[in-house]
C-alpha cells in the first residue's frame, strides 16, 4: 500500500490520487451564531496540526461551534477513516457531509477526548448516524467514504466553556 500526503494534515492510502482531492484546504467556522447563540471558535492550521479553540456559550439557546472543509474522495475506495487527535477530555462530533450544501444533513459521530494526550481514532462506515441539526433521522442509510464531500469537527451537547481540539492527521485507508 502507498501513502500519499496532499497535506501535513489529510493522509490518502492508494496508489492514485485526484489533484483536486483536497487542493481547497481552507477551513471554515460556523457556530451558534447562525441561530442567534454568542458561541465563538477559531481554527488554525500550522504546519503540523490542525487546531480547532473556542468557548461554547448557551446563551441565546445556542450551544455549538463547528468548523468544516470540502474534499473530495471519489474514487478513492476509502474503507476506513482515522484521526490522532490531541484535546481537552470533552467530546466532539467527526461531521461528514456527501453533499456541497452548507446546511442540510451530516454524518456524525462523537468522540471522547483525553486530556492533553495524542490518541488515535479508528472509524468504519457504520459508525456514523445521519443526523439534522442535532435530530437523528429515521432513515439510516451506511455512509460511502468515497462519497464524502465535507469534513468537520463539532462540539455541542451543552458542553459550555474553552475547548481546544488538536488535529494531527485525517487519514482515509483503503
């Protein structure tokens, strides 16, 4: 198996890879905020991690922060995906969109974090559940890795207060 690195961040297992896999690299913020909550968050990309600070507020009902990118994986055979993420012991959401709309339903699945500590999370397809805006939908279809059209991080579940989230590597195994 080959690894190619289109970034010090995404990490594709095969022997081919699309130039436009993950060229756009640019990660946006979407909090509470669109809702009316006073939430806020910042992401950072070194040349190492991703990291990914804020403080979630549940003022206004809000309660989230979020931040995506779009790649595509298409051809890929993507079987697998995992992150070595280093946080601050609370739990975040991997977000998966298959389409390029900035609302509408998501992949998700939480993750607990440890505690200033580098660990790495394995994900198959059936780990995630189709969700809206926080409600699990009643179809369940299993998610097709090489379908994946966004990428995201999200804290919510009335986790208040300064997170931080370090992301060393988004790896997608074939």
């Amino acid at each position: 198996m080959t690894t190619k690195q289109l970034s010090s961040l995404f990490v594709f297992n095969l022997l081919v890879v699309s130039a436009q896999a993950n060229a756009n690299q640019r990660w946006y913020v979407v909090n509470d905020s669109v809702m009316g909550g006073v939430s806020n968050s910042q992401v950072t990309q070194t040349q190492e991690n991703l990291l990914f600070t804020g403080n979630v507020s549940l003022d206004n009902n809000g309660g989230f922060a979020s931040i995506r990118t779009e790649l595509n994986t298409q051809s890929q055979n993507t079987k697998a995906i995992t992150l070595r993420v280093k946080g601050d012991g609370q739990t975040y959401q991997l977000r998966l969109r298959t389409t390029n709309y900035l609302d509408g339903a998501a992949y998700t699945h939480s993750f607990k974090t440890v505690k200033n500590e580098w660990v790495d999370i394995n994900f198959a397809p059936s780990d995630f559940t189709l969700t809206y805006r926080g409600r699990v939908l009643e179809q369940q279809p299993i998610i097709d890795f090489d379908d994946i059209k966004q990428l995201g991080f999200m804290i919510a579940g009335k986790q208040e207060g300064r997170f931080k989230l370090e992301v060393g590597k988004i790896e997608f195994k074939s």
